[in-house]
C-alpha cells in the first residue's frame, strides 16, 4: 500500500491487522503466567494458538488487497477457542477466581459475535468504526473482569515473555527488509545504493534493541494497574518495531527506483515508526 502511494489504507489495514495477533497473544501469555499448568489440555491449547495465529498470517493478503477480514477472523477465533476453554476449566478447578474466569470467557466470546456483526453484518464503510468500538470492548474485558477479583500473576514472566516477542518481532523486521535487499540485488541493482540502508536499518534495529532492555521490565510490573497500562502500551511498541521492517523493505526498492514515492515519503516509513 505504502509503496503504491496508498498510505492511510495501508497504515489502517495494518493496525487492524495487528491488533487481532497482538490481543491474541497478550491474553494468553497473561493466562499462562496466572495457571502454570503445563498438561495435556493447555498444551493442545497452545497448539489452537500456534494454528490460528497461521490462518490469521494466511488471511493477510486477502485482508490488504480485498479488506476481506475473513480468514482473519477464522483464525482468530481459533485462537480464541483455544483460551475460553482455559478460561472456563480455570473456572471449575479455581473457585476463589471463578467469576473473574467466567467474566473473562462471557466477554471474550461476546466479543467475538460483536466481531462477526462488524465484518459481515454492517457496511463496508461501517469497518473502522465498528472496530474501534469492538478494540475498545475488547481492551476492557480484562479490566471488567478483574473487578471481580484480581488475578496473581508473575512479573518475571511476565517480563520475559514481552522481551521474547520483541526479539521476534525486531528479528521479522530485519527479515523483511533482507527479503527486499536480497530482491534489489537480484535484479541487478547496484550495491552501492543499498550499503547505507542496509548498515542504517542495522543500527536501528539494533538500538530498538539496546533501548527495550535498557532496564529490567519486571520493575515496571508493580500493580495491577502498572501492568494494564504497560502491557496494553506494548501495541505500540510491537506494532511499530513490525512497522519498521516494512518500512526498510520500502527504502530498498526506492533506492533502486521501484517506488514513486518521495524522499521524505519514504524516509518518514523508518523514521516514524522508529518515533513511536
């Protein structure tokens, strides 16, 4: 989208997109450090997440190209299936945590009927709206839920957890934009224009890096307050260190005259994300 000069539908596809796996995963991982369990039945539901988040990366395509949310939404759902059922044995074998469990199973599988309203049932120009309300429902879920009573969780793992997306995260940013160097040279474009993106994304990516881990994230975790504000600001974070992959992807093909885009249009594709 971006390189085909359509930037807001490009830049808004993208945090639709992001969104569904960012929410996806964060619950769970929240899920996991409050039940360590490690049985057989958590671990077949880890693999619903393993297989929708796939079908979620599947629908991608369709998603940009078409605004077809279809295969998005299926393997969201999966992964969401996966996490009620948690939720609900969670439910059953932890009295004291009963209600919160069922409050969160109730509003995670009421949001996903507010989902399917939004993406088949209302009008295509009703898409953004709808999701912005279905994003706010289902960033309050947790809060709704744990008024009920409060959850123990482990700021450690927590902590852990969080970093280790970020290395995946930053790690598919300089995949993405080896992808699009490897292409440029293929195509016989000249080395000397890539030496500078290649050695700036670097260093960029590389100081994302530095600066995440700069202090023990742990030490953040101190409430539950702190741990709403900080895990629902990793959005942002996950969502523009992914960004800058794409955005060093499109440098490599301007530098080699496969974009019309501006200098600074595509200088702003790093540096802004990077900002966030």
């Amino acid at each position: 989208g971006l390189a085909e000069d359509l930037v807001a539908a490009g830049v808004i596809g993208y945090l639709l997109v992001f969104f569904a796996i960012w929410w996806a995963w964060m619950n769970f991982t929240w899920f996991s450090s409050i039940y360590e369990v490690d049985d057989v039945p958590y671990r077949l539901s880890a693999l619903a997440q393993i297989t929708g988040a796939l079908i979620l990366a599947a629908g991608v395509p369709r998603a940009f190209d078409d605004r077809d949310f279809s295969i998005v939404f299926i393997g969201y759902g999966v992964m969401r299936a996966g996490l009620i059922a948690q939720r609900l044995r969670a439910a059953r074998a932890d009295p004291p945590r009963r209600t919160t469990m069922l409050r969160y199973a109730s509003g995670e599988g009421g949001a996903m009927l507010g989902w399917a309203t939004v993406l088949f049932l209302l009008p295509e120009n009703w898409l953004l709206p709808g999701w912005l309300v279905m994003a706010g429902i289902e960033c309050a879920v947790p809060l709704w839920a744990e008024r009920a009573g409060q959850t123990t969780w482990h700021p450690h793992h927590i902590a852990e957890r969080y970093g280790l997306f970020t290395i995946i995260v930053l790690g598919e940013s300089i995949l993405a934009a080896t992808i699009a160097v490897q292409s440029s040279l293929n195509a016989e474009a000249g080395i000397g224009d890539l030496v500078t993106l290649v050695t700036g994304g670097l260093l960029i990516v590389f100081s994302m890096w530095w600066l995440y881990f700069s202090k023990p994230a742990y030490c953040f975790l101190t409430s539950n307050r702190a741990a709403f504000l900080w895990g629902y600001g990793h959005y942002f974070i996950y969502a523009s260190a992914a960004a800058v992959g794409a955005g060093l992807a499109l440098n490599a093909e301007h530098a080699t005259g496969h974009t019309e885009l501006s200098n600074a249009a595509a200088g702003a594709a790093v540096t802004i994300p990077v900002a966030v």
